[in-house]
C-alpha cells in the first residue's frame, strides 16, 4: 500500500474515532491511567512503523 493512502486511511480512522476515544479519556470518573494507555498505543505504533520502515530500507 502506498504511504499517502495509508496516511490518509489513518488520519479517516483518526477523524472518525476522536471524539468518542478523546471522551472515553476524559471522562472525570475513568480510571487515571486512561491517558497513558492512549499514548503507550501511539507509542508502540511509532515503533512498530520504525522498526518495518527501517526492515523495508536494508533491502534496497
């Protein structure tokens, strides 16, 4: 899949979920830790998308 489509795919997902996972949060009775699941996530997709971007350049 070609990187602008897999960008645009991600950013309609993103756009589509934001409002209902920026409430679940949010939300003043959630539990505290709610937050850093939400950036542990974007964490790990950052690293799993370095470590397959820097896979993909050994071969060329």
């Amino acid at each position: 899949m070609n990187n602008a489509r897999l960008v645009i795919l991600l950013l309609l997902i993103a756009y589509i979920f934001s409002p209902t996972l920026l409430s679940w949060i949010l939300d003043p009775e959630g539990a505290w830790y709610r937050p850093f699941i939400a950036w542990i996530l974007v964490i790990l997709l950052a690293f799993v998308m370095q470590i397959k971007r820097k896979n993909y350049h050994e071969f060329d």
